[in-house]
C-alpha cells in the first residue's frame, strides 16, 4: 500500500531525485496516453498526480492555447516540476487532488499512473466531477495485474515473504486500479467508461551503462526499495545480488527492458449542469 504520506515524505522524495530515470522507465506507454490524450477536446487541463511534469509540460506544447495545470500531492515532485518548466501556460501547484478546488472548471482532467492512490477513490472521483466543467472528458493510464508485469512480479520474487497478511485488494498503490470492475465501481460521478489494454516495455535501464542504471532505479523506485532500506543487512546483501541477476537477465541491446501492461482509461463527467 501507497498512501499519501509516503508521496508526501520518502517515496515523493525518490522520484523527484529519479525523474529521469522514471520517465526513461515509461518511455514505451507516454507516447500512447499522449495519443489519446491528444483525441480529446480540452482548454482547462488538469494533470492530476502530475509527478515531475513530462506529461504536463506535452500537454502544455501541443495545446498553447490551453491553460494547464499539474497537481500532485508530494511538494518535491512539484519543486522539481516547477524547475523543469519553462512554458506560459503551464503551472504546477501542491495539493490533493480529492479536496483541490481550482479557479476555472477543467474540461479534461488527465493522469500517468497518478490516480492509484487515493485512499477513497469514489469520492475523489466524484468531486473531481463535481468541479468540473459540464461534460468534462477524463484520460488516465494505471497498471493492470501485477502478474502481467514483469518488473514487479519477478522483483517481488525476489525479496523475503511477508508474515503479515496480504494486501487488501484495491488497497492505493500501483495495482490498485488493475481490475476494471473495480475502477468502474470507483469512478463515481463519471460514465461511459472504456478500457484500452497497452502492452509496453517498462525501460529500468538505458544508455551504455543500462544495468548500473537499472539497478539505481530500482534502488530508489518499486517493490525492491523498501526492502533494500529496511532489511538486515545479511538480507539485503542477498536481495541485491539477486536483483542484479534479474536485471542482467533482461539486458538487450543498450536497455533493460521488462514487459509491463497498462490500461488506458476514458470517462465523460455525469455533471451536466457543471
């Protein structure tokens, strides 16, 4: 589980020291949600959990017109956002996107991976409509099954078994939205909701030292980096030679390259009266 004070405090931390890196890992799926981002009508962009700021800064270049605005809960991720931008009608701002209330109405509201997280998912999405423009249109990517990507399933085939119990389903983190029954039940407010399922190559590494990058990423980022912090030291030495093994098992070409399996996500706001 991800919740938000980890986004505020250690793991909002790591990626906005990772940023390159992380956008190097999404690398593969960007261009496809900035496809489909890029089929929707929209002035008043919001990019809820906008981390550091790739997708709204493209959002931002290929609508000039638009405002746009990226959200995002952790204050480094927006320091480091703000640092990157250099674009008029862009602007980053920290809150929580579940409370937020901006100026003007969004007309359309996207998201890489960045709406997992909240810890009542029905009544974020419900306000987020609720603050919308009428008929707002909604664009997200999110995992699917932790099984269908291979980053995480073989990292976590690495690390020591938990004695506690697992984790509840739909619990906020990177695999809570995987199963669309459950998304649909959570997008309260929001209707004709529809599922793309997109096959990507999760880059860990690139570049002629794509292993050395790899392994700080997953260092830093993922199911490997809590243990790696927390474990005695005689584990994690452990679950670091292991993980190296994975990642030089997946070395081709000059990256490090995992399968990984997203979905991409479209609703209309029910709030037709704005």
């Amino acid at each position: 589980m991800t919740g938000a004070s980890e986004w505020q405090g250690t793991v909002g931390r790591s990626w906005a020291e990772e940023w390159r890196r992380t956008d190097v890992s999404f690398s593969g799926l960007t261009p496809r949600l900035l496809q489909a981002i890029g089929a929707e009508a929209g002035e008043t962009v919001v990019d809820i959990g906008c981390g550091a700021g790739e997708v709204s800064m493209a959002v931002a270049r290929a609508r000039p017109a638009a405002t746009v605005t990226g959200v995002d809960i952790s204050a480094d991720l927006v320091e480091t956002a703000r640092g990157r931008n250099d674009l008029p009608n862009l602007s980053f701002e920290v809150a929580d996107a579940s409370q937020w209330r901006p100026a003007t109405k969004p007309d359309l509201y996207v998201s890489r991976h960045g709406v997992m997280f909240f810890p009542d998912p029905p009544a974020a999405f419900a306000h987020l409509a609720a603050i919308a423009a009428p008929r707002a249109r909604m664009v997200f990517s999110c995992f699917r099954k932790a099984a269908e990507n291979d980053w995480a399933a073989a990292i976590a085939g690495l690390l020591p078994r938990s004695d506690g119990p697992p984790p509840t389903p739909g619990a906020p983190g990177p695999f809570a939205f995987a199963l669309p029954d459950h998304v649909r039940r959570c997008l309260k407010g929001w209707r004709d909701v529809e599922f793309t399922p997109v096959d990507f190559r999760y880059i860990a590494g690139r570049g002629p030292d794509a292993v050395g990058e790899a392994m700080a990423l997953f260092r830093r980022i993922g199911p490997a980096a809590a243990a790696l912090r927390t474990l005695p030291e005689t584990e994690r030495d452990g679950v670091a030679r292991r993980l190296r093994e994975l990642v030089e098992s997946r070395v081709d070409g000059d990256e490090v390259a995992f399968p990984a399996a997203a979905w991409l996500v479209s609703a209309t706001s029910d709030h037709n009266d704005g």
